[in-house]
C-alpha cells in the first residue's frame, strides 16, 4: 500500500464565516450584525466533512427522472440523492428562502445574502429552488389573494419536500418556468396559451398548454409561468398538485443534460391544459415576473462569488501545504503573485454580495454585476490549481 506524500490534508473543521473578515465587516457595515450567531452556525457547518461530503454526494448521484410509475400511471416525479435533502434542510432551515420576508429587522437582506454567500460554498446546484423560493414572493404579492395563501408555505422553515396540496404541506418552494424552445432570452416569442376559464383576468383561473424548454427543479410546488392569455403575454401561478389531490398536467419530458449544475434537476416539460391563476395585470407578464427574476439574478451574483471564494480558500490551502523544487508553492514568488491576483479578483467579485441586495430596484447594475462576476468565476475555474468540484 503505498501512503501519499507531500500532499495537503483535507480542508475541514474550519468556520467559512470566522475566515472571512472581509465577509464579516460587510454584514455589520450593511446593518446585519444581529444575524452573525445564524451565518456563523452555517459557516461551522459549511465546513465539517459531513456537510463537504453531502456537496461531492448530491453532484455525483444526480437526480434521477420517473415520468410514470410501475403500473403505467404518469407521476413526473424526480428523485434525489438523500445528500440533496439535508443540503436543502440546512438551507431551509436557516431561511435562506426566505429571511427578509420573515424578518422585519433592517439588514435582513444583506444577513440573507452572507448566509447564502457561505453555504453556497458547500454546495452550489441546490441554491436553483432556494434562490427561486426566495425569489417569487415579491412577483406573486401582484395578486395579493395568492401571495396571502401562498406566503406562510414560502416563508416557513420546514423542509418538506414530495407533491402533495399545498393544504397538507408545511412549506413549499417555488420554480419559474418562462424559457422555450424558439426564447430564452426574448420571452415575447413564447407560444404557451393560456385559455381563460369563465372571466379569466387577474386572479382568473386558466388553463395553459405548450412547452417550456427549461425548467429547473420541477419538484417545486408551485412555478411562475408566462403564458400567452387572450390579452398578451402574462404571468401565472402553477401548482404541481391541485387542492383535491390531483396532479395537475405538468408533464417532465426529461432533465437536462448540463455542464454545471448537476446536483439540480433542470427539465423540459410540455403543459396539457395545466391549471394556472393569473398574477398581476394581463399582457404585463413581463413586468410582473421580472421581480422574481431579478431577485434570482442577485443569487446568481452571490452564488458566483461564493464559488469563487471557495477556490480560493483551496488554493491558498493546497499551496500552504504542497512542496516543490525545494520550498512550499505559497513561497515560490511566481506561485504568491498567483494566489494575490485570484485574492483581489475575487475579493473584487465578492464585494458586492453584502451589499447587492440595494441594487435589487436597479436591474442593468445587477445585471452588469452579474455578468462580471460570472465571467470571473469561470475564469477562475480554469486557472486555480485546485478548484474544488462542489460548487456549480
Ligand atoms: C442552469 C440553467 C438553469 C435554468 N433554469 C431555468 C428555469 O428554471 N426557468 C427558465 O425559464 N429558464 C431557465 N433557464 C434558461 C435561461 O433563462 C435561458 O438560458 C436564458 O434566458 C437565455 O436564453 P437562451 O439560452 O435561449 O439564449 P438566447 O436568448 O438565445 O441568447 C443567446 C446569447 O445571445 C445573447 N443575447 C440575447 N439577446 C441579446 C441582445 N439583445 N443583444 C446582445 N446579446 C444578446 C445572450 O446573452 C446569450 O449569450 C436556465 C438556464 C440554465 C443554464
């Protein structure tokens, strides 16, 4: 049996939170230092190896799709790795799905955003429905009579996953479905139909039938849809079961096959006349899920940021420890102006995750934030020594 040498010792039993003072001023500057005991809780438990492992489990057992069960009945349910649900626990458990709306306190973004910030870095796939859950509350509050019925799920703190009526849950996450084949981008070219039953209009049932080419975590409870009403393109809310039990026409063709990402379902689905609630004003969809949207893309920020932070804590990690030509790589001159370059890159990248959630009323500047922050993590993917294959 041959022992390995000059090899550095996993990186575990750390405090992500206690290691980061950058991290750490941002939350109090940004008005969230009553949240420091949760982020730190997270960031104990972000680096234990029974949490790491749950991150290297969920992306190497991805989800697996049964579109009917044995007796030929369709069920479209997606299964997970039992790894995926203790992620999601802890996720839920510590709302970030949900802090800012439970919580009246100010700062409750920028706690919300450190949290998701650290735990990110366990794991990155599971952050799709937590961030989306996060994300659909300020969309469906358009229809004040769905978000009333709808809030006490979303904002719970209990993980309760399976498709059963919303009556018999004790919390519920969210998706969005608006992408299709012929529109990613440019939703106005989508072609699901959405046919009023009786009056229709705002809060009017209806029922949608088309594609969506992209779907992710179609186990959600309930999805924001854009659909084409007699009046434009509008926004919907979408069970995956009915309250008498039934599941509505939400069928998943299959899952997608990704780069990244794989711990998380992503679907394509086709809608068979699936029962639907309008949300906000008809021909204004856009305007109306946009928020979620927009929300999503701040998570799409903090998550790159985290990835980016996680790479570089094994960087510095594995230099510490790794000899070459004589000295540890952190001595040799060339290999420091390395790990100097991804510090400041990604501490540059990370800066606006405290305080990304004041841009939440500033789409272009989110946006921007995003694309910057997302091009840099991939950069950084390709060129740290050791990048750590958990997050996506
Ligand atoms: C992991 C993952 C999960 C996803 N989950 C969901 C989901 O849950 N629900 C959902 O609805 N969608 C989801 N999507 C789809 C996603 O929203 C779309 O991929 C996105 O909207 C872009 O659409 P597209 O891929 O069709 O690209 P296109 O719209 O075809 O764009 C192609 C390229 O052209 C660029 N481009 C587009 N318009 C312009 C322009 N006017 N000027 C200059 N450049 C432009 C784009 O930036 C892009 O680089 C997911 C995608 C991924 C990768």
């Amino acid at each position: 049996m041959t022992t390995a040498t000059n090899q550095p010792p996993p990186l575990v039993d750390y405090n992500l939170f206690a290691a980061d003072l950058p991290l750490r001023e941002a939350l109090e500057r940004e008005g969230g230092s009553w949240a420091q005991d949760m982020v730190s809780e997270l960031g104990r438990l972000a680096g234990t190896e029974e949490a790491i492992a749950w991150g290297f489990q969920a992306n190497s057992n991805p989800p697996q799709l049964h579109t009917h069960d044995r007796f030929g009945n369709r069920i479209d349910e997606v299964e997970f790795h039992p790894a995926w649900h203790r992620l999601m626990e802890v996720a839920i458990s510590h709302g970030l799905h949900a802090l800012p709306w439970r919580e009246t306190r100010p700062g409750a973004h920028a706690a919300r955003a450190a949290a998701f910030y650290v735990w990110s870095q366990v794991e990155g796939g599971h952050g799709c429905p937590v961030s989306m859950t996060y994300a659909a509350l300020p969309a469906l509050r358009n229809q004040p009579e769905l978000a009333a019925r709808w809030e006490p799920l979303m904002t719970s703190i209990d993980y309760d996953p399976g498709l059963r009526p919303p009556a018999t849950k004790r919390g519920a996450l969210f998706g969005m479905a608006m992408t299709e084949k012929q529109g990613g981008s440019d939703v106005r070219a989508n072609t699901t139909r959405a046919t009023p039953v009786g009056a229709g209009g705002p809060g009017g049932e209806h029922l949608l039938t088309g594609h969506k080419w992209f779907c992710s975590a179609p186990m959600c409870d309930a999805f924001l849809v854009l659909a084409q009403a007699p009046g434009g393109l509008s926004c919907f809310l979408l069970p995956r079961v009915l309250d008498d039990g039934t599941r509505n026409q939400f069928h998943i063709q299959r899952l997608k096959d990704k780069l990244g990402n794989r711990s998380n379902a992503s679907s394509e689905i086709e809608l068979d006349g699936a029962w639907a609630v309008m949300i906000g004003e008809e021909g204004r969809g856009v305007r109306t899920i946009i928020e979620m949207v927009n929300h999503t893309r701040l998570d799409c920020v903090i998550g790159s940021a985290s990835l980016m932070r996680q790479a570089v804590a094994q960087a510095t990690h594995h230099t510490a420890h790794r000899s070459a030509f004589g000295r540890l790589l952190s001595e040799q001159p060339l290999m420091v102006n390395v790990l100097a370059d991804i510090a400041v890159n990604t501490g540059r990248a990370s800066v606006p995750s405290p305080w990304s959630p004041r841009l939440s009323n500033a789409t272009a500047a989110t946006a921007m934030s995003k694309s910057r922050s997302c091009r840099a993590s991939i950069a950084r993917r390709r060129s740290t020594p050791s990048g750590k294959a958990l997050a996506t």
